[in-house]
C-alpha cells in the first residue's frame, strides 16, 4: 500500500500533474459531497423537535436552572464526541461508521449491536419528527385529519432521500442555513421580550430563575436529561456523511470544529432565552393543546407579536422536516455498512449508479413510517415519550461505544509503535475529552434506569419500566446473543486491531507537491545530480 501511495504522488509530481487520488475506504456510495455540505449538515441537521418543542416539557419537569444545566452537560459531550468522531472520520470514512469503528476497535458482537440499535434508533426519531410535523401544522389548522399529514411528509422525506446525493446536500445546506439565521433572531427578540421591549411591556428578565428554578427538585433535573440527550441526538453524524464526502480531510476537521456554534447558539443560548421568556407552569406548554407547545411561540404570542409566532412556527416546521430528513439518511447509511460488514442482509448494500442504497431506504422508511402512525390515535406529547426515552437511550450507548472506540484507536496507534503525527488530523482533546464524555454516558444510562423504575410524577409500575429502557433491555440482549454467537475475547487485543485496512490515504496537495518537486530539483543540481 506504502508503495501505491508513492507511486501516487510521484505521478502528482510529473510535469501534467493529474488530479491526486486518495485511495482507501470506498464502497458503492458516491462521493459527492462538498465541505460546504458537510458543515451545514454538523450545524443544523439534527435540530428539530428536541429543541423546539421537547425544551417545552424540559421546562415544565425541571425548571429554568435545570434545563440551562442540561443542555450544558448534554452539549459538552456532544462536543467532545465530535472531536473523537473527527479524528476517526478523517482516516476511516466509511459507510456506517459507527458500527464499522466498533467491529474494529472494540468487537464484532458490540458492532452488531451498535449498528442494529442505532439503524433502530434513526427509525424511531423520523416517526418522531413526523408525529411533530403534525403538531406543528395544527397550529394553523385543524381541520386536514393526522393520518393525510403524515403521509404527505412521509412521501416529501422519502422523495428528498432517493434524490440524488448531492440534491440531498443542498436540501439539508439550505434547510440548516434558515435554522441558522433564525436562532439569531429568536436570541436577539427573547432578550428584547424579557426586558419589556415587546408590545405588552411585561418585563420577565431572570423572575423564574428566582422564583421556581427547580421544579420539582434533583429528580426533575435529572428527568431533563434524558430530553437534552434526545435534543442533541445527531451530533455524531459527520461519522456518517464523511464517507460521501469529497475529501474528508477538508471537510470533517472544519464540521467537527464548527460543532460548537451549534452547540452554543442553538442549544445553550437557546435554552437560555426559554428560562427568561416562559414561565414552567404555562398550561401551553408541550403536554397541553396545541402547538403553542413549543415555549418559543408561546413567548412571541404572550409579547404581543404573533407575526413571530408564525414566523417561528413556519421554521420550527422546517427544522423537524430536516431533521426527520437527515435521521432518514443515516438509518439507510446505517444498513448499508451492516451489510458491508456480514450484519444485515448482502442486498442492503446494493447501491444504483447514483448511490442510492434502494432496499436499505425502502426497510427504513417502512418501520419509521410505520411507526409514525401510532399519532394517529395517541397525542402528541405522549408518543414523543416514548420516543424520546427510547432514542436517549440508544443515543447515550452509540456515544458510549464511540469515546470507547476513540480510547482503542489510541491505544492500538500506541501499541503499533506508530506516532501521532503520522495522524492527517489529530484532536487536541486528547485523552481527556474522550474519558470524561464515556463517563457521562455511562452515569447517564445509570439515571435513566433510576428513572424509569421511579418515575417522575407517577407510581413505579413494569410498564413504566419497559416503556423508558426497553432500549438498553433490548441492546443487552442482542449483545449477549451476538457474543455467544461470535465467540472470541471481550475485545480486540490493541497489537493485532488492522490499523491500515478500511483507512483513507491522502496524497498531499498538487500545488504542495510541486514546491516539493522544484526544491528537489534545486537541491539535486546543487549536489552535483546535474538534473533539472
């Protein structure tokens, strides 16, 4: 292999210069996203009905401090996430990373399991932001019954998701820009409502931060988290997206570090203008009737200014479009890197000239849009719980496996002798970063199971149980049979992981290769080669 890639970069040298190819990691997937794609696809996919309407029950359970807390915690180790995701995208961009890292670095059986849940997972989170689309149009009319909007939506995602690649790239870039541009927006207008600036001149500043900071004490705050967990769900898909990426050595580094403008701006300020314009105990608030649900278009309706209030719903039904939309994509990734990797079924893998996975899209959009149904005759709020607490779940055990992955890789690199400047892009977060989000994910898991056996305003029943951490139940399960039936060690010793196999090589830049080649040239005919 280290002779191709020389070979490679002496023909870059040559007097033509022909565009250098990297070589490494392909698969029937097309190459053609751009690092612009990339960048908006890590700032804005995944902000949907987590944000704009989950902060709602946030709110409500926990209270301003608790939900301002949350989001802090919960962004923290999605960014840390990305800088462990960034360094492992940049060398093995592969179809359905996740489990495809996880096979390598840790085992076959935690692959599987990783895989399958997370497949199940992007499953549930499109029934999740469909039943929202609902929510969200209802705001305006409720006369077109549930069942019609879901199917409208559900056939608009689908026919975004067999586009081709790149009309997927602009649709998400475009939908993301608007999420962007709008978050400013609402910032700017909550610090001008909480001062008194809007029409009704209610002056709110930091009043519920005083007077109910914690609603309903420790457990409501640790009952936020799981909905902060849920909200960020996503973060982690710049994994995916770099195997579809032109050069992931451009685009991964500048998605992963542009990972905090997100972070920042979406979530923590964004949970930060919730605390100080919407009281917890408004009765709109998700869980009530109706979108005014959403504590974003309940703080513009009570100031007074309802053109803001449509004006924020019109982009909160943008934003769950995207990301039912971006949630599809990576499920159908998913499948196709199972298969890959003897997981699933050889014919997921089977993509068209255009890189469309076809039975991988067609498996996934009938559980997620079966799912999607349950809407029809159960209310908004009560299947984005079940959702939701199925998703975080899921979410916490993906991000878990990934530091996992990130500590192995490390140790292999080590264990192998190799140094960590032979590394095309390397994060700075090390190893601290990677141990400090594992140990959140798992203290997380911990308060889910405490819980959902002693639930937060309601009895402790098996029900309840089931309903909550069925997810990890299930993953359990399925890691204990793929385990029996794999067989072999815990995990893979560090000396043996193949380090090279699956890896993208980079061939250096044409015009950093010829300054190099016209300094060679120098340098030979001043030490008497004689050849120019």
């Amino acid at each position: 292999m280290a002779d191709n890639i020389e070979k490679t970069a002496a023909t870059a040298a040559d007097t033509e210069l022909p565009q250098a190819h990297d070589h490494g990691a392909e698969s029937g997937l097309v190459r053609s996203l751009e690092t612009r794609h990339l960048l908006m696809f890590s700032i804005g996919s995944s902000i949907g009905m987590g944000l704009w309407l989950g902060s709602g029950t946030s709110l409500a359970s926990g209270g301003p401090a608790a939900i301002f807390l949350g989001y802090w915690i919960a962004a923290s180790i999605a960014w840390l996430l990305n800088q462990a995701v960034g360094e492992l995208a940049v060398l093995y961009p592969v179809a359905s990373a996740f489990p495809q890292w996880t096979r390598k670095f840790v085992d076959r059986a935690a692959a599987l399991s990783v895989g399958w849940s997370y497949w199940f997972s992007g499953s549930i989170t499109l029934a999740n932001e469909l039943q929202a689309i609902v929510t969200v149009l209802q705001f305006w009319d409720h006369t077109v019954p549930v069942a019609a909007w879901l199917s409208i939506f559900l056939v608009t995602i689908l026919l975004i998701n067999i586009s081709a690649v790149r009309i997927f790239g602009e649709a998400e870039a475009v939908m993301s820009t608007v999420k962007l541009l709008w978050i400013v927006i609402v910032i700017i207008a909550g610090i001008v409502i909480s001062a008194g600036g809007g029409p009704n001149h209610k002056t709110t500043g930091f009043e519920y931060w005083n007077s109910m900071p914690f609603t309903h004490g420790f457990k409501g705050f640790l009952s936020v988290m799981g909905t902060c967990i849920f909200a960020m769900s996503g973060s982690e898909m710049g994994g995916l997206v770099a195997a579809e990426a032109r050069n992931p050595l451009k685009a991964v580094p500048r998605a992963v570090n542009a990972i905090w403008l997100r972070l920042s701006l979406f979530y923590i300020l964004g949970a930060l203008i919730v605390s100080i314009t919407v009281s917890p105990e408004n009765e709109n608030l998700f869980g009530g009737e109706g979108v005014n649900a959403s504590p974003f278009v309940i703080a513009f309706r009570d100031a007074g200014i309802p053109g803001l209030a449509h004006a924020m719903n019109a982009v909160i039904f943008i934003s769950v479009l995207s990301c039912g939309n971006a949630q599809a994509y990576a499920a159908t990734r998913t499948l196709v890197g199972l298969a890959q990797i003897d997981m699933a079924p050889s014919f997921f893998q089977k993509c068209d000239k255009q890189g469309r996975p076809w039975y991988a899209i067609a498996a996934t959009f009938l559980v997620g849009g079966g799912l999607c149904y349950l809407n029809v005759s159960n209310s908004g709020a009560t299947v984005f719980g079940w959702f939701s607490s199925l998703t975080s779940l899921c979410t916490l055990y993906l991000w878990g496996m990934i530091f996992i992955c990130h500590i192995r890789f490390r140790a292999a690199w080590k264990a192998q002798g190799r140094s960590v400047n032979d590394l095309p892009w390397k994060t700075w977060t090390w190893p601290w970063g990677s141990v400090y989000g594992l140990v959140w994910c798992i203290l997380l898991v911990i308060v889910e199971f405490y819980l959902a056996v002693w639930p937060l305003g309601e009895k402790s029943s098996a029900e309840t149980f089931f309903a909550n951490y069925v997810s990890i139940v299930a993953i359990a399960v399925l890691f204990v049979v793929a385990k029996v039936y794999y067989r072999g060690p815990l995990w893979v010793s560090a000396v043996d992981i193949d380090l090279d196999k699956d890896r993208r090589f980079y061939v250096e830049d044409v015009d950093v290769l010829k300054r190099k080649t016209v300094l060679m040239k120098v340098k030979d005919f001043f030490t008497g080669d004689g050849s120019v």
